[in-house]
C-alpha cells in the first residue's frame, strides 16, 4: 500500500473515532456542539492523532487500541487553535481554510468551545478501560506537555516576546513548548499504549522532539512562502506582528538547511526499529515537504 493511502486510512479512521466520541448529549445547548464540531472537523491534517497511532504501531501495538489518546491529543490541539486565533491572541481570521471560530460564533462561544473540549479530551481519556499504570502514564505526559510546562508555557513567552527579536536558543525553546511537546507526547502516548520498553521510549522521544521542531520551522517557512489557499489560514502574519522566526533570524535557505540536518537526525532516532519504522520515516519526509 502506498504512504498516501496509508496516511488516508488512518486520517479517516481519527475521522470516525471523533464523531463516535463527539456524540452530542442531550440538555447540552446546541450552540457549544455547533462550535466544538465546527473546529474540530474543519479539515486538519489530523497529524497528533496519527503520530499517536505511529508511536503505538512501532512499539507493536494496534493503532485501534490507541484511538481514545489520539482523538485526545487531537481535542487539545484543536482548542489551542481555537484560543491562538482569538483576539487577545493572534487575532487571526481563518484556520483550516475557513473563518476561526470567534469569527462564526463570537469570542464568548470560541473561549467556550476551546474549554469544552479540552474538558471532552480528559474526559475520554479517563473513560479508557482499564485506566491501569500505563494508561495514567500516557494521560500524565500528555496533560504535561499541554500545561504551563508545555504548549501554554511555550504560548505565553510567544506572547511575552512579539514585537522583539529573540535568539534562537529563546527561540527553539518557545517552539519546543508550545508546537514540540504536543506533538512528542502525541507519538510517546501511543508508544506508552502499547507498552513500549524505556530504550524505545527515549528513542521516541528524541524523535518527537526533533520532529517538534523541524515541523515549526517548516511551519515558519511556509508562512513566508506558502499559498494562503493551500494554507488554509492567514499567512504572512509572523511579519505582521514583528515576532522573531527562524525565517527571521535565519534567511529561508537557511531555515531549510536546519530543516534538513533535523530530518536526517529524526531518521538515526529511529535505527533499531527495522521495518516498523518505516511509517513514520516517510511521516517525516512528508510533513516537511508539505505546502500547507
Ligand atoms: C492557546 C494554549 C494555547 C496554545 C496555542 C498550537 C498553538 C499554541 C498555537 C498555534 C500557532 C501556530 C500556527 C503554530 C505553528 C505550528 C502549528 C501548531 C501549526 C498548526 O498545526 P497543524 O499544521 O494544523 O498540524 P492542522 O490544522 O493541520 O491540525
């Protein structure tokens, strides 16, 4: 099968696990499902998910038994990206090539839709049966990588730092908060899940943290040059905003090269895996060539 069709299946397979966990409840006003729903099935890339299926399928699990950690980590990401466009953040207009959230529904609603569903996550989460040591391990690194120590420890210096231009050790060390620790966890709950050993963990992890990064630089560069449609999302908005990138502090050739020498070192992390690694080797090289 090829690496397309692969990717395909697993996209559509978090599609369907999200509208069985999604399932509206009664006496709930219609507008908060109308808002989470609108967001969270805007067309992502449903990238968390996957690495969270990858992380559990390396270790030799089945991706089927890690589907209530990869809808998780899609719900927070989904409402940090609900929260990063309003007003009092990015004030942004479009994400996954429609209007944010605030913009259909008003801020009140879109600060309610992101904390319903960061509310949904871990409550699905702790629904997992049995909730046994290895679960609540993976539950803690992804509650970790979203807290202050992670994603809103990561946007809160985003915040601190607009307007000012920073090194690129500050830098590094914003981005590995607030996009590389979502999307680490995302692949070590998986890996966790499936009872992965301490050598494959560390493994993972270096992994996920390289991909964390080399996955915001590209995301950096593609808001220098990439297609507003192909996007989705309003681009150019890095400059607007005078914020400090890897473009900016870079040039684009040589954010490209670090994208690269990442690249490359993300493929040595995963020596020892053999042919399970294939996947996500091929994950790799996809996300950095992507264009949106
Ligand atoms: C508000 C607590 C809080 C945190 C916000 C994730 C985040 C932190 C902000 C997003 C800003 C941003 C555009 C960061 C660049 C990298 C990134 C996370 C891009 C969006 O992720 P994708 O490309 O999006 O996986 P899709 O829509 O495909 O899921």
């Amino acid at each position: 099968m090829s690496f397309d069709t692969v990717l395909n299946e697993k996209k559509q397979l978090v599609d369907s696990y999200l509208r069985r966990y999604m399932k509206r409840k009664e006496g709930v006003p219609e507008i908060i499902h109308e808002s989470m729903e609108y967001s969270l099935f805007a067309g992502g890339k449903r990238l968390r998910p996957i690495l969270t299926m990858a992380g559990c399928e390396i270790c030799g699990g089945e991706a089927a038994q890690a589907m209530p950690f990869a809808c998780a980590v899609e719900m927070i990401h989904t409402y940090s990206l609900i929260h990063d466009d309003l007003p009092a953040m990015d004030n942004d207009d479009y994400r996954r090539g429609k209007p944010t959230n605030h913009r259909m529904f008003g801020e009140g609603i879109a600060v309610l839709a992101g904390d319903g569903l960061l509310n949904s996550a871990y409550e699905l989460l702790l629904n997992i049966t049995p909730l046994d040591e290895r679960a609540i391990r993976a539950i803690r690194v992804i509650a970790r990588a979203s807290g202050a120590e992670g994603m809103i420890g990561g946007q809160v210096l985003d915040l601190e730092n607009e307007e000012r231009q920073v090194t690129i050790q500050v830098l590094n060390d914003m981005h590995s908060r607030k996009t590389g620790a979502l999307i680490c966890a995302s692949l070590l709950a998986g890996a966790l899940n499936a009872g992965c050993s301490e050598e494959e963990y560390l493994k993972l992890q270096d992994f996920g943290n390289k991909l964390g990064l080399a996955f915001q630089i590209q995301d950096d560069i593609l808001d220098v040059i990439g297609d507003q449609k192909v996007m989705g999302k309003d681009i150019g908005s890095d400059a607007v905003k005078n914020k400090s990138t890897y473009v900016s502090l870079l040039g684009l050739d040589g954010s490209k090269t670090v994208v690269k020498k990442l690249v490359g070192e993300t493929k040595s992390c995963l020596e020892g895996f053999g042919d399970r690694a294939r996947f996500l080797i091929q994950l790799t090289d996809y996300l950095v060539e992507r264009e949106y």
